[in-house]
C-alpha cells in the first residue's frame, strides 16, 4: 500500500524542490548566483526542522493509549485532511501565480535584509511543505501502517530527480496537468481520511450521531482465516481502502462526510474551473479595436 504515500509525498515534494528551483533560477538570470548559499541554507534548517517536528508528533503517538490513541489518531488524520484541503485550494488558485509571487518576494529579501532575507524566505516556503508532509506522513502511518514510509521515500526521491531536472532546464513537464490529476487524487484520498478521522473519533466514544453500522459488504473470512479479496483488509479491498477510504461496514456519519466533503470540493474546484475557462472565452472573443488616425 505505498501508492497513496508515494502520490502524496511526490505532490509535496515537488512543492518544495518548485519552491528552491524558482529561487535558484531567480539568482541564476539575475546574476547573484553568490546568494545561492543562504536559499539553500534556509532549506537545510527547514528540511532538519520538520524531521524534528515529524519525531515530536510520533513521540507524542506513542505515549497515548486505548480511547485516547483512538482521539489522538483520528485528530491527527482529520487536521491532515485539512491541511491537506488547503494545498489543494492553495495550488489550484496560485499554482500559475506562484513563479511570480516567489520573484518578488525574493526582490524585496534582496533589496531589505540581502542574504539572511533569502534565507527566511525559503526556509518559511520550505518548512510549510516539510510540516505539511510530516503530518501526511503520520497520517498515511496511522491509516496504512509503517510500510507507508516506503512511498514516502520513493516520492520524495522522485520530486528530488524532477527538481533537479527542472532547474537545469533538461525537463519540461506541464505543472499544470500534474497539479490538476494529482490534485483530483488528492481530494478522493482527503475522502477518505475525514472517514477514516471520524471512525476512530468513533472508536473512542465521540461523535456517535446515527447508526453505526449502514451495511457490511465485507465478504466473511476464507476457511484458513485469511481475508477475501474484497473485504476491506483483502487485496482489493485494502487498495481501494487506502486509496480511496473505502470502508466495508460505515457508520452513517462516515457516509454522510465522504460524500459531503468530495461534494464540496469537487463542486468547488468545478465551479473554479468554469470561472477561468469563462474568463479565457471572454478574451478570446474580445472585439480588437480598430484605431484609426485623423490628420
């Protein structure tokens, strides 16, 4: 199950290796290659502080226990959920915008503080990234087990190769296209995780709105004890389970979320699109102005 983990961490990944390309190449046309040491300064302190944040929440995971693990899991899973929402919304809007942002940015750090000014500046970019995906990365753990960290590290090693390519300039992908399909992913695996948050809320005796239990598809076990391929812990099952938040035997809570959520965020993102594609058919239907002379 590392599918999930290595989407979500390549996403991220790229986030950041974006971030430090955009900055890098800024310092390259600009002639002021010598300040390359503070962006990567920065990013070095970011990357260490977020491993430090990513070792806190995993100590704080292993001092809870029985109802309270329950609570601390499904509140750590339903905060990535939303950190999650808002890196969607984030790229979806500012995405085309994001180059330019970070350019002027880097002038006022340049012109104002010079170095140390770049530095802040990426380590800022590049530590929401590294909290973000410290999150995601307990979050995957907690719903997926340890084998998550697999995809973390292949994602990550991933975004690291794109990266580089994309600052050399030997690579020419569509940020565009990999946003828009990775984001649409992204939304059904955020389903899944305001599900999965709520059902261990559930465990632990909270939110216990309506029945429990709405249907149990999950076939019953082979004769050996092992699972179907359908149950939810089958081959299946467990795929659609960890990609999507399948669940065999939902509470109606659970449900009534999953729907509710990728109702609004696809119908939102839906909404966001018609609007700029309305936009671009405007322009391009724009009568030119004929300016004539007068002697």
């Amino acid at each position: 199950m590392i599918i999930s983990p290595t989407i979500i961490s390549l996403r991220e990944g790229i986030e950041a290796a974006l971030i430090i390309a955009i900055m890098l190449s800024y310092l390259r046309k600009t002639n002021q290659t010598d300040l390359r040491k503070y962006v990567l300064s920065g990013t070095i302190v970011a990357i260490l502080s977020s491993l430090g944040v990513a070792i806190v929440v995993g100590l704080l995971w292993g001092i809870f226990e029985g109802p309270l693990l329950n609570v601390f899991e499904g509140s750590v899973v339903l905060f990535a959920a939303v950190l999650l929402t808002t890196m969607i919304v984030w790229m979806w809007n500012a995405g085309a915008r994001v180059t330019q942002e970070i350019e002027e940015s880097m002038k006022m750090s340049v012109v104002k503080q010079s170095g140390i000014g770049l530095a802040l500046l990426s380590f800022s970019l590049v530590m929401r990234e590294g909290v973000e995906l410290s999150l995601f990365s307990m979050a995957l753990v907690i719903q997926e087990g340890i084998q998550s960290y697999i995809g973390i590290a292949l994602g990550l090693s991933l975004a690291i190769i794109l990266g580089i390519g994309l600052y050399r300039g030997s690579l020419r992908i569509s940020m565009k296209a990999l946003f828009k399909w990775t984001s649409i992913f992204l939304i059904l695996f955020a389903a899944g995780m305001v599900s999965y948050g709520i059902h261990e809320l559930q465990e632990a005796g909270l939110l216990l709105i309506g029945p429990l239990e709405v249907w149990n598809i999950n076939p019953p076990l082979l004769p050996d004890g092992g699972y179907p391929l359908f149950h939810e812990n089958g081959l299946i099952g467990g795929m659609a389970k960890a990609l999507f938040g399948y669940n065999g035997n939902p509470s109606a809570l659970e449900v009534v979320a999953y729907v509710a959520y990728l109702s609004v965020a696809f119908g939102y993102l839906w909404a966001k699109q018609k609007g700029l594609d309305s936009l671009k058919t405007k322009k391009l239907s724009k009568p030119a102005l004929n300016v004539t002379a007068t002697q």
